[in-house]
C-alpha cells in the first residue's frame, strides 16, 4: 500500500487541529461559567507545556539513540536558543490571541456565542493575505472580494435578528464582537509568525515555550485581576484539561509541524474549518443553535473565505502563489 506524502500528512494534521479548536469553543464556554478568562488561559497553556514534556524527552532519547546521520537528531544548542526566542515572542502573540478570544466568548449575551466566536474568529483566514501586503505578498482581486463577502457575513451575525434590538440595527452589535474581530487579527499575526520561524525551529519546543510564556503573562494577569478559587477550578476541571492537552499541546504542535509543509495562505482555509466545527460541537453537546440569519452569516464568511484563497493559474496549469 503506497504510503501518504509528507503534504497529505499534513493537510491532515492541520484539519484535525482545526476540528479540535473548533470543539474547544464549546469548552471555553463552560469553562467561563466556572473561572476568570486570565485564570482559564494560564492554567490551559501551562497544561500545554506540561503535556509536551514527555514528547520533547521522548524525542531527545529517539535522536540519542539514532544510528545513522539519515535518522532524527537532536537539535543544536543554535537551534534550541532560536526556538526559545521565538517562542518568547509567539507566546505574547497567543496571550493576546486567546485572552481577547475568552473575553469575547464570556462577555457574549448570545445563547450560541460559541458557534459566533468560531464564525467571527474565521476571519483572521481574511487577515491573513491582507496583512502578507506588509511583508512584500500580493493580494489579488479575490482576497479583497472574499473580505467584503466575510465583512457582509460578520454583519449578518452581529448586527442581530428578528428576536434582539431588530434586524439591521447597529446598536445591537455586541462589544464582544469587536474582541472577537481584534482576536482574528492576532490570530493572523500568528499564523504569518509561525510561517517565519516554522522550518528553523524545533516544532515542539517552539509550541512548549509559546505556551509557557503565555501560561505565565494570563496567570500573572489572573492573580491581579480575577478571584481565584479551588472550587472554580474543580468544577472547570474537564474543560481545562481538554483545553491544555488536546486543543493546546496536541492542536498546536500539528499546526506547526503542518505548516512546515503548507502554505499560511492554503493553511489558513483548511484552518477556516474551526468554525463549522465549533457549529457543530455546540449544537450536539449544548444543544444550541444559532437563528437562521446567523447561520446564513456564517455561510458569507465561509464563502469570502473560499473565495479569498483562489489561486490563479499560470498556462502550464500551476496555481500561482
């Protein structure tokens, strides 16, 4: 049986990041009915680091015991001082990130704010190509076409329904939004972030450190700012521990290693489907829906997403990028 190639491995691992991020919105909203936005990201990404422990030292004693020069090798002392650098760096990019992400999720007065965040967050898959313009990229015709489209669907979302302050009324736009739009913007950052440093960097030493990092500014920031209580924690017990292993230490590292073989523009539509699964997690497991018009909003913000990411074709038959 031929084997998959190292770009379907992965396309697929970025796919299944996005299906665990997408979940954790649903996760990160119960987590709010139980702790601080600060308390729940220092405590999930210090779980991240802890969970890529074992990896990192499973890895190291691989490349000790390899054999030949063909096999994995330890990482240099230059290479590891890089990684811990950049991830210095990252990680303030994700504290930000997650932080305005939690706030806009906790602060929404909307029954289906989880599948809201997961459409509105999708954005940053816009941010991406338009903010590549800074660092010398083209943006075409259809990016700045999908973004008017993904612009149209956030509306849809956020300006309200039937049942709110009535259809098309700006005053029904919930500040939480806004933190959700400036939230897709960092995600951006991060995802051209991650493309500079993603091929000279050891993957999971670099996700290690971003989360610790980001762990130790949100934990600062929740001893200042938020009551901390053990009973809070216990009972937000099994969404922290699914957002530290599985969205953080398992969803981030295949983000990295995926992105060492794909481009942040392609990378960045796969990763779009976070918010179909975010849809879908919080209609199965909370049993809540969001009205017809924000479902149609979601499809526009898809839809500019796609449209966002064409690829024009040279005579030879090649996408040109």
């Amino acid at each position: 049986m031929k084997s998959l190639s190292p770009k379907v491995l992965a396309t697929v691992g970025i796919v299944a990041a996005s299906a665990l991020w997408g979940a954790s919105f649903v996760t990160q909203k119960i987590a709010g009915y139980h702790m601080g936005s600060f308390t729940y990201n220092g405590i999930r990404f210090l779980l991240g680091a802890l969970s890529l422990c074992p990896v990192i030292l499973a890895l190291e004693r691989k490349a000790l015991s390899a054999d030949s020069p063909t096999e994995q090798t330890k990482p240099s002392p230059a290479i590891i001082r890089r990684t811990w650098l950049a991830g210095l760096g990252g990680g303030v990019i994700i504290f930000i990130a997650a932080n305005l992400q939690q706030f806009g999720i906790v602060l929404s007065r909307s029954p289906s704010s989880a599948s809201e965040a997961g459409f509105i967050t999708g954005l940053y898959t816009i941010f991406v190509p338009v903010f590549g313009l800074a660092l010398g990229r083209k943006a075409g015709l259809p990016v700045w076409l999908g973004a008017a489209l993904a612009f149209a669907g956030l509306a849809m979302i956020s300006i309200g329904s039937a049942g709110d302050a009535g259809p098309g009324v700006l005053a029904s736009v919930q500040p939480s939004d806004l933190l959700l739009v400036l939230c897709a913007m960092v995600w951006a950052v991060h995802i051209l972030y991650i493309d500079k440093f993603a091929q000279s960097v050891s993957p999971v030493r670099f996700t290690a450190a971003k989360f610790t990092v980001s762990g130790i500014l949100s934990v600062i920031c929740a001893l200042v700012f938020e009551d901390v209580s053990v009973r809070g924690l216990m009972d937000g017990a099994m969404p922290l521990l699914y957002g530290g292993i599985a969205a953080s230490g398992i969803a981030y590292t295949l983000q990295v290693l995926g992105q060492r073989r794909v481009a942040p523009s392609r990378a960045a539509i796969i990763f779009s489907l976070e918010s179909l699964f975010a849809a879908v997690s919080e209609a199965v497991f909370l049993g809540v829906a969001m009205t017809a018009q924000k479902y149609a909003g979601g499809a526009v913000i898809l839809s500019g997403i796609l449209l966002s990411q064409h690829k024009k074709r040279d005579k030879g038959g090649g996408s040109v990028l």
